[in-house]
C-alpha cells in the first residue's frame, strides 16, 4: 500500500513538472484530448475492467487534482478512503457507489457524490452498463489523496437502496 502511495506521490511530482515546464509564461495550457493518456486500472484497486485518465496535473500549491474514469459493466474500485474528500461527477451512464456498512446508491448522469475525508467508500459502473465519472479529489502536499483496501464483494455491491 505504501508503495502505491509513494508512486502516486512521484507521478504526481512528476506531473507538476510537466504543468510548470508547459504552461506559457502568464498564459494557460490547454491539454488537446488526443494528448491526454489513458491507462487501465490496476487490479490491486479495482476489480474488473477500468479506464484512468488524469485530467488535471496539479498546479503547486492547488490542493486537488482530478481524472475521468471508464468503468465497463459491472467493474468497480476497491474499497477506499480519502485524506481530504473526494467529489464524484457521472458524465455516462448508470453507476454504482456505496459506503462501508450503508446499502449501495445508484447513480444516474448529472448526478453527484460527495464524500468527506475518511468515509470508506466505493464507486463502479452498474452490473450492466457502463459509467464515466469526473473525480475531483483533495490531495496533501505529499501527493498523498487515497488510502485503498480491501475489494468490494459480490454482495457488498449488489446490495442496492
Ligand atoms: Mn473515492
């Protein structure tokens, strides 16, 4: 666990460097979507089959950074917690999110989640469609911005409101 932390930590320095070398003295970057990267889940966080892109590279001292997330039918992240919180987004799709000991919501386009530092929670796609979330998420100034566990079961994820 501590070593993902600490690689997230490191491409999180790293990406700050490519923000300060980009970004035009006094202007802005703009990040054409055919440069952005995507990369598949790893399955020591999520379960099934799941796309990450970071959409933001934090600036210094901007104390959040964001992403989009794919998650085909029925994948899910693992359960989890955040240092600081973390605002959920669905653009696509139907999802599914859930907190520790509490029955699973689903979640519709438009819709938000807002979860506060330290609520063990999860978020997926539904058993039969896919969901695309933007996440916006607090990170410490170590780069630290999730603290992951164990997967979420079967029946922790079907258990629906
Ligand atoms: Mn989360």
């Amino acid at each position: 666990m501590k070593i993902l932390i600490t690689l997230a930590a490191v491409a999180l320095a790293l990406n700050c460097a490519y923000a300060e070398q980009k970004i035009p003295e006094g202007s802005q970057l703009v990040i054409p979507a055919s440069e952005m990267q995507a990369v598949k889940g790893s399955d020591k966080v999520f379960t099934g089959d799941v796309t990450v892109q970071q959409l933001s590279e934090p600036l210094p001292g901007m104390a959040a950074g964001s992403g989009m997330v794919t998650f085909q039918p029925g994948s899910r992240s693992f359960w989890h917690t955040h240092p600081i919180g973390q605002v959920l987004i669905i653009l696509k799709g139907e999802g599914r999110s859930g907190v520790y000991g509490e029955k699973v919501s689903v979640l519709k386009k438009g819709d938000l989640v807002v979860c506060p530092k330290g609520v063990k929670h999860f978020h997926g796609a539904a058993p039969d469609q896919k969901m695309v979330q933007m996440t916006i998420t607090g990170t410490l100034p170590d780069g630290q911005n999730v603290e992951w566990m164990e997967p979420v079961t079967d029946e922790q994820y079907n258990n629906i409101k």
